[in-house]
C-alpha cells in the first residue's frame, strides 16, 4: 500500500480487476502460485536478514511473555479496543504476540522487495491471512462473544450460528453488512419524486419533478454505474443528489439501467452508448433545450466518455453544456491491483465464464470486492454477526451496496479489454458506435470528482483520466472520504472538505495537490453552481412531466429498479 498526500492510502482495486477476478473463488486466489514461489525465493537469498527479523521475533516474545513488552495497537485500529484487551493480563499476551507476528510479516514482506505485480498479488494473500488470523476472529478468545453470550444466556450463540448458516447458503458467502429488509425502494431509499418518461428493453428514463417555481433552461442527465442500482443518486432525504439538484432548480433526469439476465447477453458498449443517446434524444423533446449537462459516475462515466467522443467526433459535441464525471478512471496505467493480477489469461477466462452463463454475477463482485477490504467489510461483520449474534446496522449506502445486479456478458468483455489494454488512453483503440474514441476531441467544459481514499478509482487515476480530455475549461475536485462516501456527501457534515484546481497537461497528481485551493464543507454545492453556469436562463418549471410521446410510464424510481 502507498501512502500519498495526507495519508491518503491508495488501496486500488478498479474496475477491470472486479471484472477479472470475480469469475474465481477466493479459494483460488489464496492458492500458491508463481508470486509465492518468488517471494519464498526472494527471502532464501537473505538469510541473515531473515534470521534477524526471527530473533527479533523471539525476543519480542520473551518480553510478552514476561509482561514487559509495550507493544499497543497502531493508530486507527480498533480491533481490540474493548478494555479486556489491555486489562487481562492473557488477552492482553495474545493481542501482543499478534501484532509481533503481524509486523514481522509485514517487514518480512518489505524485505522481499518484489516487483510491483507480485508486491500487490502477496500483500493481497497476507493481508488477509494476517487479518483473518486475528484473535478478535476468533468466539473462544473474544471478549465480545463471551460478554455477549452471558448477557443473552447463550442465545447470541444461537443466534450467530443461524445467521453464519443464512450467509453460507447463498452468493455472496460473506457476512451480512446490512438487513436486507432494513429499507424500502421507493418508500425509504429513491424517494424523490418523479416519474418515468421512456421505458426501452435496456433503461428507464426518470424526470424528476420539480421543486422550485423556475427552473434551469439546460436539464442535467446522470449516468449511473452500470453495475449497481441508480438510487445511490438518490439515497435518502437530506442524503441525496438528486434532491439537491432539484431544489436547486435544475431540471433532473436519471438514467436507470435494466437488471441484464442470459438473454441480453449481446448488451456490449455500442447498445449501451446507443442508449445514453437515445437518452438525451428524450431530454431534447422534453425541455425543448438543444443543450444538456452530464453527470456520470462510476463504469456509468466509462461509457459516457466514449460516447462524447463519438459525439465530438461525428459533429454533434454542441449537445453537450457540460460534463461531469464522478469517480471514474480512464486511465488504467499501471493502477495496482489491476494491472496485477488482471493478466491477459485470466481475463481470457473470465471473458469465457461470462459468456457461458451471459453475464457476470453482482454478487461475485459483491465478494470480491469485500475481500479487498476484509478487516472492514468481512471480519468486523463476523464478530458483529456471528460471534456476538446481533444484526448489522442498517446504513443505506451498505443497502444499496447490496442490492447487486449482473453485467451483460458482452459488456463484461468489453470491459475488460478496454482496462487490460488501456484502450482508453491511446486515440483510435477503442470504438463507439463505430467511431474511434480520441478523448482529446471532447472539448466540453469538465468537471471531474475524485475520493481521496477511493480504493475502487484512487484519487490519482481520477485526476490522470481527466487530462486526457481536450477540454480548455476544467476543474478537478476532490472530496473527502472514498468511493460512495465521497459522493454521498451531503452538506452540514463539518468533517467534509475538498480540494479544487484546474488539472493540466504534464501535471502529475501530487503537483495538482499541492496547487490545489482547501474549501471546507461539501462539494455539492460548488457543482451545483458549476451547473448553474451552464445550464442557460432560469424558466417557469413544467406544470407537467413528460411530453407528446414520452408521457408518464411509472412513479420514480421505476420498475427496472426493483428487478432481482
């Protein structure tokens, strides 16, 4: 792991390594292999170094086993924050000898000076060895278990044991981070009110309905990922996007993508940029502006650059007031994980698991992407859940994070070469409805957002992603937080801030940071007056929804979002 500017840590698992590495099991990506073989070789040729490090080891283990040793949780980890921990004197031997253990691994492991595609493969299998290992893990040392099973007369045991069995039998096998009956769709989560203007086999197009006696001349249309659900644009009152915008006075209209099944298995970057056109087709009949924003996210941000330069490209870049792209990488030079473990093999057979089923499984992504994290998404989940038998927290982020959905197998194909190859990067590589994607064509005024602990589009890839553009008015901002909480940042947080600069040509990020102008607060409304820029004069708001041949299908948020 890399640390940058204010300890931003870079744990990076964009999206091609998702898409890769879904397809396995975690089983077989624990397995040895080559990385192991080296990094073993790479240890053998320093014996001395290594029986050092052992020494040290067992010294450190004398002094624990005596009492003498002050060695204490780092900063931040609040595993054994429970008081047993330091106040019991056996606790307290087995959480040092632990962190002994955990930190000769990690310098065994710095010590092994392995390149950076093995670096990243083995800090992937020791940190979730060393963190699965951790006596907090563990019912029989766990000072919560026991506490718990005391204070329920041992119904917390039963009840850990039900929902280990409920987690077990189905993907994704790992603990519940939320109740899946905690919120509603359309009642609790995506309450904003609207209304579906145009139903097609691959989305539905919902207009908001207006807040505020005028509105912006120039609609803005949002592109959501298209490997979760839309409503994290639209999570809650007071916690979303969609809400500030229409109280803002813009005129809002979402993008919510079908849930694909075997049959759509040919959906593939074409059909999916036809439909972002076919979108704002709509929004021009329904406004009567020849103008729209965009504001995409995600993979959803992936598809939009491409068709922008099929826009620009083919003479219709005059559609486009301006473009908004929220934590999405362009550019996958050499981002991590992904470049690491995303070999042309193992895409090849992930491409073919795909194809034979027609999709990629949400919730294989869903595991995968809890095992990148496992302290946070896996084991915290296990002690809360399993060990000490209560239910998760209901959090509405964790919801939709859970409410997976499928990717179609020509999607997932394509996706995966455009990131193993970077096609993104080099002019003419990539395709969209048949033209060659050149992002320096796209001349639209951009904003572009990034999370400065992002681990699925880190900060700095976000920020390289928006120099490919040609764009001569840019601004490039980034919020507090990672990749949904970046997003989801409402105002009246007093923890938020973020940074905002122009990005330009041969800057790299950590210049960009050190250039960049602190604002506290969030970031939303700095764009929402960014849009008003750009979204022409303020007009009377529409006394209806819709248009001749667009009229009202559905309340929001819709049918395609309540598809399993």
């Amino acid at each position: 792991m890399t640390t940058t500017a204010e300890g931003a840590d870079e744990i990076v698992a964009p999206l091609d390594l998702l898409l890769v590495n879904s397809t396995k099991s975690f089983a077989s990506r624990m397995v040895p292999n080559a990385a192991w073989a080296r990094f073993g070789l790479s240890l053998a040729g320093q014996p001395v170094t290594v029986a050092e490090r052992s020494a040290g080891l067992a010294k450190e283990l004398a002094l624990i086993a005596a009492g003498r040793s002050a060695r204490e949780p780092k900063k931040g980890d609040f595993r054994f924050k429970d008081p047993a921990w330091s106040n019991n004197p056996l606790l307290n031997r087995i959480e040092q000898a632990y962190l002994a253990v955990s930190d000769l691994a990690d310098q065994l492991y710095d010590d092994a000076d392995l390149d950076w595609k093995d670096a990243e493969k083995m800090r992937f299998v020791l940190d979730n060895l060393i963190e699965g290992l951790s006596p907090t893990n563990n019912p029989f040392v766990s000072p919560l278990g026991w506490k718990a099973m005391i204070d329920t007369g041992g119904l917390s045991m039963v009840r850990g044991l039900k929902a280990l069995a409920a987690d077990m039998a189905s993907k994704p096998r790992i603990p519940s981070m939320v109740d899946p009956k905690a919120y509603n769709v359309g009642e609790t989560v995506a309450t904003t009110k609207g209304t579906v203007v145009l139903r097609t086999r691959m989305f539905e197009l919902i207009q908001y309905a207006p807040q505020t006696k005028q509105v912006r001349e120039v609609p803005l249309l949002l592109v959501p990922p298209v490997i979760n659900k839309f409503y994290i644009m639209d999570l809650a009152p007071g916690r979303s996007l969609v809400e500030h915008y229409v109280k803002g006075g813009q005129q809002v209209f979402a993008i919510s993508w079908r849930n694909p099944s075997a049959r759509h298995r040919d959906w593939g970057f074409d059909e999916y940029g036809k439909a972002i056109i076919d979108a704002l087709d709509a929004l021009q009949v329904i406004t009567g502006a020849d103008k729209a924003n965009v504001f995409s996210t995600c993979s959803g941000g992936i598809l939009t650059a491409m068709v922008m330069a099929h826009l620009f490209a083919t003479g219709h870049g005059d559609r486009i007031a301006g473009l908004t792209f929220g934590v999405t990488v362009l550019d996958q030079s050499h981002a991590g994980f992904a470049s690491a473990l995303a070999d042309r093999r193992a895409a090849d057979a992930a491409i073919r698991t795909s194809a034979s089923k027609g999709y990629l499984d949400g919730a294989a992504m869903a595991e995968m992407f809890a095992w990148l994290r496992p302290t946070d998404l896996v084991w915290r989940y296990v002690v809360n859940n399993y060990i000490q038998g209560r239910p998760p927290a209901a959090f509405d982020v964790l919801f939709w994070n859970a409410d997976t959905t499928r990717m179609a197998a020509a999607l997932h194909r394509d996706m995966v070469l455009m990131g193993l190859e970077n096609k993104l990067v080099t002019p003419g590589a990539a395709t969209m409805l048949g033209t060659p994607v050149d992002l320096s064509t796209v001349e639209a005024d951009l904003y572009v957002l990034g999370g400065i602990s992002d681990h699925i589009c880190p900060w700095q890839a976000t920020e390289r992603s928006a120099a490919l553009f040609g764009s001569k008015d840019n601004t490039y901002v980034l919020s507090t937080a990672g990749h949904i909480a970046s997003l989801v940042n409402p105002p009246g947080n007093p923890k938020s801030s973020f940074r905002t600069a122009p990005v330009l040509q041969g800057q790299t990020p950590d210049e960009w940071f050190e250039t960049a102008e602190k604002q506290s607060g969030s970031w939303w409304p700095h764009h929402l007056e960014w849009l008003d820029a750009r979204s022409g004069a303020e007009v009377d708001a529409p006394s209806a929804l819709g248009a001749p041949g667009f009229e009202p299908l559905a309340p929001a948020p819709g049918t395609y979002v309540l598809e399993k």
